[in-house]
C-alpha cells in the first residue's frame, strides 16, 4: 500500500485549512487580490484566458476551488433593485477575460461582454449565441418574476415562452471557455463557435464570430433516447497545448483552436452515454466517466491521452479504462445511470496522491477516487470495488436516514487540497423535462437535503468523513468553496425563505453565512455554477443573468 507523508496534520473531525489556496504574495493593497500558484491547485493552462473562471468548473481540473474571500453573516438581499446582464434560462459560468476590467457571461441565448472595473457591472456589448434563440427582456423577467405555486402551472408559463420542449434551450452554452486569445467558445446545438471583439481597442464595436464549426462532421448521430438520434454535447475543455476537447454523449473529439477540422473523434462502446464534461492534466490525460444505458449496468472511467496527434487509450501513452458501479435511471435533476459528476482532479505538486474523483451511480452514491497515473505497486483492489485501479471508495451517507431510496448528485464534487465536497440532489420526483424540473424543485417539490464533507488519508489510502448537514438544501446549483474563507457555499429554497446561498465552514460545516433571495425566480441558480470575485463580491448566475451582489458585512 502506498505510504505517503501527510502535507498537513489531520485529525478526526478537525481539518486543514483549504489548500487551494495560495501563500499570497501580492502587493495589492486589497488581501482579495490573490494568483493561484500554489502546487496544491492545478498548472495554469497557458492557453486559456486565466487559472481561475477560463473554463466551466473553474479550471481544467474541473476542482471548483478559488481563493476569493466572503464576508461572513447574514444578509437579504432584493434581486428586484439590481440589474443583472441579461440572459438565459441558464447561465453557467461567468468567465474570465484576458482584459482584468472585464468579464464573459455566456448563457443559452447570448454571449456578453462584462464591465466589472471599479465596481462596475455593465454590459459593454453582447451577440446572440449561434443556433439559439434570444430571449427578450420581458420574456426573461416573465420567468424569473414568478413564483411557481404548481407543476401545472409552471409547465404552461415556461412553455408559453420557450415552446413545447422547454429543456431543448440545453445544453447551449452551458459548457464554454476563454482562450488566451480572449475567444469565447461555445455551443448551441452542433454548432461550436468561438467569438471575439470586433476591435480589442473599442470594445463597444461589438463582437463577431471568428471561427466556427458544425460537429455533426465530426462526432456521428447518437441514440440518446429508444428511436431518437442526434448529435448532445455534454462537455468542452481544452489541452495545455491548446486544442478544443469536446464531449458528446457518445465519445469525446479534439479540434484545433481555429476550429479547422478535421479533427479526431474517439467513440465509446455502443452502449454507454455520457452525460456530463472532462478533466484536462498537464500531461494532456483526459478524464471522462460514462454510463451504461441499461440501468444498473457498469459505469466506464477512462483517461485518454491527447498525443498532439491522436486520442489514445494505449497503455503506453499513460491512457487506462476502469469500470464503477452503476444505478438506476434517476426521477429528478441527474440524468443518466452512471455518474452525476464531471470529473474532478485531486492531488497536485511532488508529495501527494494524484486521483481522479467521481461520484458512481450507485442510487446511494459512492465517491470513487481512481489513481491518475500508475497504480502503486503495494495497492491491492479493495472489496467492493470493480478494479484495482481504483484507490478508495466511500459511501455518502449525507446525514441522510438509511431508507432513503435515493442520494445521488448531478454536480461536480468540490474539490480543495485533500478534501472533497459533495451534495445530494434527488427528489423523489420530478418532471422529465429538465428544465421545467429545475425551476419547480424547491417551490413546487420539496428540495433535496444532505451533504457530506470527506479527506483524503494518503497513509491509508482512504476517504474519512468528516461532517455531514441533513437539514440545507442545494438544489441544482454547483457548490463552490472559497479556501480563503474556508467556506463552501450552496444554492437552495426553503418553505420559509425562499431561494438562498448558504455558506457552510469547510472544517466544521457549520454555518458561517446565509444570503436571502426571497421566492421568485430570480434567486434559482438553474444548474449553474456559484462564484466569487476578487474582491469578495458574490457572483450569482440567475436564470436570467449573472449579478453581482456586494456582501457588507464583518
């Protein structure tokens, strides 16, 4: 079994504080003003736009770990008096521009450009995303201005405004990036694009696509459904040697920058379906889980190799497949009878583990670590596990009582130092069109509750879990964690307060801040991803666009 000298101390119930985050060695005057350069977070990847907010996820390991600070306490705050950059129903991530001063938001309809200098939060200019379909302003507020008393009522008001099949707005947009060239990419439909400034100088010129590209050329029709084909993509990163990765329910293909083509497209087997994005390393690995499309078949875990060439899955190349545990076709939010998580790295820098961590498809979920690169001679396949591959496996409880049918997630694992985060998502019911689901889980359907915080031991090569909460909810938003703070904050509803963020200390989970939205739509975070920016502000991606919200506090 490996042996490994733990970096920090660990005791039972007591934890370090987060490493993701760096020593910080700015001379900024604002403490907030942080790079992360720290080994315990992944190598910047020169090719896109930042280390923190280039790519959905945060980074190319897919961690959801950034330094910024957050004012603790409690707090109302009336979404109705701020404006947000307009967009939507879904609005991912708001990404980092190469320009300090500025920001990307990219949503189902839209791509905009943010002035955030001094404060600020303006749109510059903004360009309808190619292949989707703009919403007005009135038809955003009509969505976010109500408050969803049924599931009748809620499936005729959204589609009244977005048609018949609501949930055919995703996955546009939903997984986007930043080059270091300041390009945007992009989906809606099979059509990837990559959009830019008109002129870098004046930006209030505007913005214009500067590449694109129609995927069906290169990644062939899926099944995704009994009779039903077409090209879902589920996922987009990018190489350290600056190649587009994009994912398909049905395989993975990497494309050059310029969006030339033609491209390598790698299958899975016939019957798999992937529904959820990749991890990028270094080294070019690619991880990416998918599931059986027979319910409580086996999951595939792989690692691909981008060659510079080719998509290998040699084990020469460093590249390995392993199977996981499946479950059962999910009633609420998570798709898939795999895993409801993209991957996500853990273990950086000389002395650590280097793992890989997905969540299976158990329907009470295990978090599953699998080693990135060799498997350590002494390790021996642990029982319960499907391959030797796989370095731990734990089951999360979340606090949750041992008949509930169902603790699985659809969100990214949070990852900071050797710790991970993770949050049940399942209802026991829902509606099958995701996006009605979504806007009606917590008004209509009571939210799901429980979430679990866990370490990683290196000497024992084992997770230990350090707290659990029953009693918070989070929805359908990805939690994220502030390491500066050492806070891990969730987005949920309650009966009593509406829609909410709730930070949780990440030793402790105890509740360290509350944020009140009130009961409208406008408080729903709708599958996006919780941030902050440097100087402490909250970042929420509304259903009908990123605001930025000053939290004034101790």
């Amino acid at each position: 079994m490996k042996k490994q000298k733990l970096i920090f101390p660990m005791f039972f119930g007591l934890v370090l504080l987060g490493s993701c985050k760096n020593e910080d060695k700015s001379t900024d005057s604002d403490e907030n003003n942080q790079t992360q350069t720290s080994m315990d977070y992944p190598p910047k990847n020169p090719f896109l736009s930042s280390d923190i907010y280039g790519v959905t996820h945060i980074n190319s390991g897919q961690t959801n770990c950034v330094p910024y600070k957050i004012n603790e306490g409690e707090f109302q705050v009336d979404l109705n008096k701020l404006t947000p950059i307009w967009g939507g129903p879904v609005n991912n991530v708001t990404y980092a521009s190469v320009n300090e001063n500025h920001m990307w938001s990219v949503s189902t309809d839209r791509v905009a450009l943010i002035d955030k200098s001094g404060g600020n939060w303006n749109k510059i200019t903004d360009i309808d995303l190619p292949g989707a379909k703009r919403l007005t302003i009135d038809q955003l507020k009509a969505i976010s201005d109500v408050e969803y008393t049924s599931l009748d009522f809620a499936e005729k008001h959204l589609k009244e405004i977005l048609g018949q099949n609501p949930g055919l707005v995703l996955p546009a947009g939903v997984y986007a990036l930043v080059s270091s060239e300041d390009y945007v990419y992009a989906n809606a439909g099979n059509v990837v694009s990559a959009i830019g400034l008109i002129d870098k100088n004046t930006p209030s010129k505007g913005l214009e696509v500067k590449y694109k590209f129609d995927v069906s050329t290169l990644i062939p029709a899926a099944e995704v459904a009994p009779g039903v084909k077409k090209i879902n993509m589920v996922g987009m990163n990018m190489t350290y040697d600056g190649h587009i990765v994009i994912g398909a329910v049905n395989g993975i293909a990497v494309i050059d920058k310029q969006l030339k083509g033609p491209g390598k497209f790698y299958a899975f087997n016939e019957n798999e379906l992937c529904t959820n994005s990749m991890a990028i390393d270094e080294d070019n690995g690619i991880y990416v889980a998918t599931g059986s499309k027979t319910p409580r078949g086996d999951g595939m875990m792989r690692k691909l190799v981008w060659t510079g060439k080719e998509i290998s899955d040699k084990e020469t190349d460093g590249a390995w497949i392993s199977p996981y545990n499946g479950g059962d076709w999910p009633p609420a939010i998570k798709a898939g009878t795999g895993a409801g998580s993209t991957p996500t790295l853990m273990g950086f820098g000389d002395d650590e583990d280097k793992l890989v961590l997905i969540t299976d498809g158990q329907n009470r979920m295990n978090l599953v670590a699998f080693w990135r690169n060799e498997i350590p001679k002494s390790h021996p396949q642990k029982k319960g596990t499907k391959s030797r591959r796989i370095a731990g496996m734990i089951p999360i409880k979340a606090g949750l009582p041992k008949d509930k049918p169902w603790i699985q997630s659809e969100q990214t694992i949070v990852v900071n130092g050797l710790g991970a985060f993770l949050v049940n998502n399942l209802i026991d019911e829902g509606h099958p069109d995701r996006i009605i689901d979504v806007m009606t889980v917590g008004p209509v359907h009571a939210g799901p509750k429980g979430m679990e915080r866990v370490e990683w031991d290196t000497e024992k090569n084992e997770f230990l879990s350090v707290w659990t909460r029953n009693d918070v909810v989070s929805i359908s938003m990805v939690p994220l964690v502030t390491s500066g703070s050492n806070m891990v904050l969730v987005n949920g509803y309650t009966a009593k307060k509406g829609w909410e963020i709730t930070g949780l200390d990440w030793s402790t989970g105890k509740i360290r801040t509350h944020v009140e939205f009130g009961f409208t739509n406008r408080g729903n975070g709708a599958y996006a991803i919780l941030q902050l920016l440097e100087n402490g502000d909250l970042l929420f991606n509304s259903v009908i666009g990123p605001y930025r919200i000053p939290l004034k506090g101790k």
